[in-house]
C-alpha cells in the first residue's frame, strides 16, 4: 500500500507494510506504488542531481581560477624557493657512481668474475650516458659548447667530456677489471649557488689533504684554482692504509664555468673520476670523498654526512 496522506500529507511516522523478505529488497530498490528509485523519486533525483552538478561546476570553476594564480606567479626554471629558504637547504650534496640500489654504497667484486665486473660497469655506462649521446637530453644538447676557462652565455652550458678520465673509460672497463677500479664523484645540483673556492695557495685549510695541496701549488693561473677541490680519503687509519694510491680524471676539483646552475637545458654536471692505483685486495676499504670550498659544510659524523659521500669497495 502507498504512503498514507491524510488532508494532503504524506505521513512518513507511518509503520511500514509487512512484506516478505525478498519483496522488501525488491520495494527498496523500486516501489510500484510509490514510483520511486532507491527511496526517491524522479523528481526528487532531478532535483539532487541538479544540485551535485551546479557544486561541482562552481568547484572546478574555483580550482581553475585557483590554479591559473598559481602558474602566474611561477618560473618553469626558477624555483619558488631556493638555497636557504629551500627544504634542500644552501649546502650541497655529494654523490658517486656506480651505486647499486640492492647493494648501497657497498662494492664487492672479484676481478676475475666478468659477471660481477660487468654490472658496476653496466652502472656507470648508465650514469655517463647523457654525457656521451647527446640525444638523450632534452634539447639533444645543442646549446652545449666547450667553455675552456670562460663561462659560456646566460642561454648555453658547457659540455663535459668523458674521454679526460684517461684509463677511467668503458673501453677500460673503468679499471675494475685490472683490480685498479674507478669512482665518478659529482656535487649535487643546487639552484643558483656559487661556490666560494679556495683559489689562494697560502690559505688553504690545514685539513685538506697533501695531495689536493701540491695540485693546487702546481697551477700556474688564477682561474686553474677557481674549483670545487675533491678529495677521497679512508675513514679509519686501517682505510688510509689499504686504500692506496689515488690519480683524479681530469684533474681533483670541478671548475667555475659550470656554477651556477640555473636549470638550462642541456646541462650535465661536471664529474672528477678517482681512480684507485693499489688498493688491499680481500679487505673492505670505506672512503669518504669530499667537496672543498669555503661555503660547502663538512661534518665527519658517520651520522650526518654533510658535504661528502661515503662508499665501501672490497675486491677479491
């Protein structure tokens, strides 16, 4: 039976009908005497659909209006934030290559396994591949040009070239075959930071190592001296002992003409190889490879590694 109406009223205190189990299921979904659907009927559906689609409209109009002042007030290239007011912060990172995620910073290989070899190769190739097949990059480099000691303009970035890393090279195998393995170290990318270098021979830090010391008395110009220096170091007197030797591709730092960055298109960092000419066999050696300039944070904590990256390499 149909809603009671009394005068006119639809008296909804009513008791509803008795009816079997499945009818009720059946008068839930459609009621005959009532004609409504899921409890409604089609007016009142009209009536909340029309209501749904004007909020809906008037949302989407609002979010547009929303968004558009958003991407007014942004740069595609120039960051809301940068350096100290970023989450990144002012103080660069540092990385290194090859790195595999399942192993971290762990090397561990045998020279004599061409399949263990194989896949810290296969990791720099895939790292160093934008640098040597330029249609990787998003506009095919063409606005890369060899800087020299001159920084390029606002609209080109300097090219790297990967054959300065001498026996560090894939026909080499990066050195890992012949138990004399390479590491491909880079400073992370900070928007618009320049670096403060330490370009002067009479003050550097006390810290720095000898080495990194007697290249930069080595140099004949100012602007040869206008680099991030890089260091590799082990981390314990036993690491210091067993890491050996160290030769830097090209040259021990990262030079001027590639700061700032700006997000040109096109850029690729520029990267120092380290190569390890007689490091301990059948022992784990970690390194601390560092970044020296006068604005670049170092803290020693095995912890909080500001400025430097840390790895391990064992060969057997």
């Amino acid at each position: 039976m149909g809603a009671d109406k009394p005068n006119g009223v639809v008296d909804y205190c009513r008791r509803p009908p008795q009816r079997p189990f499945f009818q009720q299921i059946q008068y839930a979904i459609w009621n005959p005497e009532e004609r409504t659907f899921l409890g409604r009927t089609g007016k009142r559906w009209g009536v909340i659909g029309l209501i749904y689609l004007v909020m809906y409209i008037c949302i989407i109009i609002f979010f547009s209006i929303c968004m558009c002042g958003l991407l007014a007030t942004m740069d595609e290239r120039i960051p809301y934030f940068t350096l100290a007011d970023s989450i990144i912060g002012d103080n660069p990172g540092m990385g290194h290559r090859p790195l595999l995620f399942e192993e971290g910073a762990l090397i561990w290989y045998s020279a004599d396994n061409s399949t263990q070899v194989k896949k810290y190769v296969d990791n720099i190739n895939q790292f160093l591949a934008p640098y040597e097949n330029k249609s990787l990059l998003i506009n095919k480099g063409v606005n890369q040009r060899e800087c020299g000691d001159v920084k390029p303009p606002r609209e080109e970035v300097c090219a790297f070239d990967t054959k300065q890393f001498g026996p560090c090279s894939k026909q080499n195998n990066y050195g890992y075959s012949s138990k004399t393995p390479c590491i491909i170290i880079k400073l992370n990318r900070l928007f618009n930071w320049n670096p403060d270098f330490y370009d002067d021979p009479g003050d550097l830090p006390p810290t720095m190592p000898p080495d990194i010391k007697e290249y930069i008395n080595s140099t004949t110009t100012a602007q040869q001296r206008r680099k991030v220096w890089v260091s590799c170091m082990g981390e314990r007197p036993a690491d210091v002992d067993a890491l050996g030797p160290l030769k830097y591709w090209p040259y021990p730092g990262l030079p001027e003409t590639y700061f700032p960055y700006d997000n040109t298109p096109g850029y690729l960092s520029p990267l120092v190889a380290v190569q390890l000419l007689k490091p301990t066999l059948h022992q784990i050696i970690n390194i601390r490879c560092r970044a020296w300039a006068r604005n670049i944070k170092y803290t020693p904590s095995l912890k909080e590694r500001l400025g430097s990256t840390h790895l391990e390499i064992m060969i057997d």
